[in-house]
DNA sequence: GTAAAGTAGTTTATAAAATAAACCAAAATT
DNA sequence: AATTTTGGTTTATTTTATAAACTACTTTAC
C-alpha cells in the first residue's frame, strides 16, 4: 500500500539540501545555507547526517584565508532520493 | 525556492492517513490501522493530532457492542493536503 | 460462570529528531 | 586595537515519533 519513507531524506532542510546537489551537483555551505534558508547550526548537523549516510561527500578546503565546505550529492544519495520520491507517489498520487 | 512542508503532514503516518481518507471520504479506526500498518498508539495520537488541525472529523460509536471511530477528512483537510503535494513539487520537481 | 484471550482503543514513557542558542577561530572593518 | 563579520561547530532545548503499558469492555473456551 504505502512505501517506506527513508527517515534521512523524510526532512524539509535535508531534503532541500539533496534536491540542491541534486541539480547543482556541487555546493558550498554559504550557498546551501542562503537558499534553504536555514541557520548554519541546523545545516552543519544535517550535512553531517547526509555525509554519514554516505549520501553526499563533504570537503573542507579554503578558498584564499576562509574555509570552504564544499558539498557533493554521491551516487548513493541520487539514488536514493530517487527511491524517495517513487516512494512518495503512493501517498500523493490522484 | 523551497515552499514550506506543513509539519503536521510531513509525517508518514499522518500522510498515509490523509491519503486514504482523501480517496475513501471515511474510514474507521480498524481500518487505517491495517491500510497503514501502525499500532494503534500511534494511530490514536495522530488521528488527535489532525483532528486538533481540524483537518479530519473523529466521531466515536458503537458498532454493535463494540467502539466505532470513524474519520472523514474535511474541507480544510483537503486544501492542506493540496498545498502540501503542491509545496513537495518544489523539492522533488525535475 | 469464570478464567483467558481478543477488540478497540487511550495514556504515559522513552527515543530520536529538529531547531536554537552558545560558542570558536580567523579575517575584515572601523 | 577593539569590534564586527564570516564560516562554521558543539551543546542544549524543544518537538516528534514511537513504543510500552494500561483500560474497558466482549467474546470464546473450559
């Protein structure tokens, strides 16, 4: 009847960062931060939960003297968010 | 950018039950917690929870000897469930 | 007829998540 | 050189979701 909902990509801010990389396929924090419209606190935990997940790889460099975060969504994280949004379809569909 | 997702149906149980009273306009208790394979806990604290949004009706009876509670989904219901499908569309388009 | 099991839930407790607040180090500004 | 800003992280608090325990019957089995 109703799919499971992977409970990592089930989160407005983490989603949102997925649907990002998705399309951008590379992202720095400020970046990510100004177009979610999140806090850096709640964003630097969620980046943290999708790194752990294996769904996105996190890089710390610097770009001249500040640090740089930037954000990659991985083939795991395509996929599943892909698996989400089928998943999704059977609780929205018409 | 991102619409907000209204929190009260960014749950997967509470999805899952507003998507079934949205097609079937009724169903009782019995009946959703086998659609939606939860306990019946946590059936009964989110049926409180939309029915405290006014986005469902609960009415207790008795079928017989045994309690009846039925559920409808209302008016305001349907807009929130519309607006929250429209909102995922900004996470999940193409 | 009464003990045990089942039905239809509610209430309370616990675990997990999201968010906010506080903090830190370095850089840029006044 | 003191203050503010940038780019974050860590910790604390609040909110959610879920699970466990409980209630009030009813039905079934002895």
């Amino acid at each position: 009847m109703f799919k499971e909902l992977d409970p990592l990509l089930h989160s407005q801010l983490r989603l949102a960062i997925m649907s990002l990389l998705l399309s951008l396929d590379s992202a720095d924090f400020t970046f990510l931060k100004e177009k979610t419209d999140s806090t850096a606190g709640n964003l630097s935990v969620q980046l943290d939960k999708l790194s752990e997940a294996g769904y996105i790889n996190v890089e710390k460099s610097f770009k001249g003297k500040k640090p740089l975060t930037t954000c990659k969504i991985t083939k795991k994280g395509i996929k599943a968010f892909e698996d989400y949004v089928h998943s999704l379809k059977s609780y929205i569909k018409p």
